[in-house]
C-alpha cells in the first residue's frame, strides 16, 4: 500500500489531510474494498462528525497574529491517549523561543518525530505570518522535496495512528490553522513573489488540502474574503505568477466553485439567463444544484449553447443530465456544427453520446446537417461519420459530394467495399 501524501501533510500542516485523505486522495489509489483500513477510515469519519458538532456555532477569526482558541481563551489542555502520541499540552512558546524543524537522526521513532514536529507547529503558528511562511519552508524543504519523511512513515499502517492526534491538534488550534490559510491565500494574490521557488506541490496542500474544510471552520464574511484572494490570482494573466501559484489555478477554480454560497431556485434561475458572464464550472455548479422540476421549466438552452460555443466539455455533463426536445437539440446541433467549423467544438462522438445518440441512424439528422454546412471540413466529417458506423449508400454520399483528400477516399473507399462484399452479410 502506498502511503497517502495528505497524511504526512498533517505532520506539517495540521489539517491537510482532513480533506486530502477523509475524500480518498492518496498517491497509490483507492484501497480496495477489504482493506485492512476500511474499518479505520469509518472510525475517523465518526470522529470528526463528531467533532464538527462540537465545533457547531463557535465562530472563528481571522485574527491578526493568531494564538489560542478563536474566542480569545487559551488552548485547553489535551486529554492522554491510551497509546500513541499525544497532543501538545497547548503551553504557549517561550518568549524567543527557536524551534526548527526537526531533523530525521538515525534511529528517531516516529512518536519522537512526531512529537518535535507538534512542537514547530506550536511554534510557528503563534508567531503569525512569519511563523506561517516557516511552515511554508518546511512542508517544501521536508515533505515535497525530501524523501526522508517518507520513509519513516513507509506504510499506512504505521501513519494511520497518528491521524486522530493530528486532527485533534487541528482542532485545539483552530483559529491559528485559519490564520495560517489565510496568511497563504493572502501571498497568492498580493505578494505572489513571497511564493516563488515553492515547488506547486507545497501550496497543493492548501488549495487541495485545507481548502475543502474551509467553509466549515469560517463564516460567510471571512469565506468571501479568501474567495477574493482566489478570484485575483485567477484575473491574473497565465504564465505572469511563480509556478508554484500558476501549478494550482485549476484547483484554485474549483475551490471558487466549492465556496459559492448556495443559491435559491430563483437566483440560480437568474444568474443562469446570462451564461456569458460566467465560468463554465460556475454554470455546472449551478445546474447541477437545481431541483428536476426547476430545470423542466427552465430554458437552458442559453447556457448549454454558450458552452457548445465554446468547446466547453462542461456542455458534455449538463446534456447527460437533461432531457431535450428535438426541436431543442436541433439547435443545439447547429451551434456545435459551427463550432467544429471553428476548429473549437466538442469532439463529435463525445457530443452525441451525451445527446444519447449513439446509433447512426439516431445521429443521421445530425449528419446531415453537418455535411450541408458551408464550413464543413471533409476529411474531419469523414473521420466522424465512419466512426459513427455510417452504411455503404451513406458513405458513398459522402465520396460523392465532399471534399476529401487521397487518403479519406482511400479509407472510405476500403470501407465501403468491405460493407457491400458477401462476406460482410446483410447490411
């Protein structure tokens, strides 16, 4: 079994692993259906279910230097677990006091590494944005870059008994954990060159890590306020940011998606009736959301047609997910007929298995409306309606009336003597 990486993520961050690993990120793949950790995994679920109970309702913020719990008290003390590590006693650091990241020495156990790593953490946390950029380092220097924890930690079997340590320790620093998201996204988009050298990896912990219990552990002000830092980077133009930022903009859309307040039927219907302005993965979102009687009486082909514009695959879930008329996908079928003339539309057998047509003769209007096109490139309605098993008598239509190179004429030729020679049988 291949150790999943959110999990040693927790050794640096605290709560990287609660999305990465309790979603099933992992380096090696989903453990099969009898693993040894399946009884485990459900253990930890219970626990943090349990736990965001008790968190329900304590709000959490986002303060200048961090330190304690959110409403200003210390930390309490942690309770001794019946085996394994504990979590830090929640002493507050010495004035001055240094703590580096701790060296793996020959011979370190686990619970010793363990141990001095709660104790950076402790550390750099109550130090505010200096202390979060030090673990920023480490996470890079440490667990991106240097195999070195890895291998104390070769197998989920022996990380897995530390993951409950972890998330309690998360949860005893709750408020600083924030401030610590907050001090990152906050560099992502206003001092991005603080980032640059930081392998893309290091800040995947965070926009793929902690992001997903975000909303969770913030109010709708403070969520706002990291969706911002979110929305900035992606205003910028690709390819002006450090790589480690420019590595995440796919995550960082999807994270926008994931924070999106929900909307009720009436807004989504109206922020729907101007596809244009938003982001494809917006527009799935919100379609996705709305009820089955809402979108039977909804209009979408405004929004399914803005994606077909553009090539969006997006455009592919949505079609799986309603039913047209057949008036509807006739006009759905001229926009991606144009967009094939533009060299951007939807590959053709992707579109019309979406549209549920996936025999020829389901397909054949489609095809036909295609090949009447002016735009219409020969060789590439060759190659899709060949695919799409078209019969002898079309395909002959097709030599007949396209422009197509040497090549297609050959192809389509073989196949048409193939289709019409005894052996292929009736047609």
């Amino acid at each position: 079994m291949a150790l999943p990486r959110s999990a040693l993520a927790l050794l640096l961050t605290a709560v990287a692993g609660v999305g990465g690993y309790l979603a099933g990120s992992r380096v090696g793949g989903a453990p099969s259906a009898d693993s040894d950790l399946a009884a485990e995994n459900d253990r930890l679920r219970d626990r943090v279910a349990s736990l965001e109970r008790d968190l329900a309702g304590r709000p959490v913020a986002l303060a200048a230097s961090g330190g304690g719990r959110p409403d200003g008290a210390p930390a309490p003390a942690a309770e001794p677990t019946a085996s394994g590590p504990r979590v830090p006693d929640g002493s507050p650091p010495r004035p001055g006091e240094e703590v580096p990241f701790p060296k793996l020495a020959d011979g370190m156990t686990q619970d010793e590494f363990v141990k001095a790593a709660f104790r950076f953490l402790e550390v750099q946390l109550a130090r505010g944005p200096e202390g979060h950029f030090a673990i920023l380092k480490a996470i890079d220097e440490h667990l991106v870059k240097d195999k070195g924890l890895r291998r104390l930690f070769s197998s989920e079997e022996d990380a897995v008994r530390f993951l409950y340590p972890l998330l309690k320790f998360a949860v005893h620093h709750e408020g600083q954990v924030v401030d610590l998201m907050a001090t990152t996204f906050r560099a992502m988009a206003e001092t991005p060159q603080a980032l640059d050298g930081l392998d893309d990896n290091t800040l995947e912990m965070f926009t793929e890590g902690i992001a997903m219990v975000l909303p969770g552990a913030v109010g709708t002000d403070q969520l706002a306020k990291f969706s911002g830092w979110v929305e900035k980077v992606l205003a910028t133009p690709r390819g002006s940011l450090p790589r480690s930022i420019e590595g995440n903009r796919s995550d960082l859309e999807r994270l926008l998606q994931m924070w999106a307040p929900p909307l009720t039927v009436d807004q989504a219907i109206a922020v729907l009736a101007k596809p244009d302005e938003l982001p494809p993965e917006r527009l799935a979102s919100i379609v996705r959301r709305l009820p089955q009687a809402a979108l039977a009486k909804m209009d979408l082909l405004p929004v399914l047609g803005s994606l077909i514009d553009r090539g969006d695959f997006t455009a592919v879930r949505l079609l799986q997910q309603v039913e047209l008329a057949a008036g509807d996908l006739a006009v759905l079928d001229r926009r991606e007929i144009a967009a094939l003339g533009d060299d951007s539309g939807i590959h053709v057998s992707t579109y019309l298995s979406a549209t549920r047509r996936t025999a020829f003769e389901s397909a054949r209007g489609f095809f036909d409306a295609w090949g009447a096109s002016p735009d219409v490139s020969g060789d590439k309605y060759a190659s899709a309606v060949l695919q799409a098993g078209a019969p002898a008598a079309y395909l002959r239509d097709v030599l007949a009336r396209q422009k197509l190179s040497e090549q297609w004429v050959k192809l389509l030729t073989h196949r048409i003597e193939r289709l019409e020679s005894p052996a292929a049988g009736p047609r």
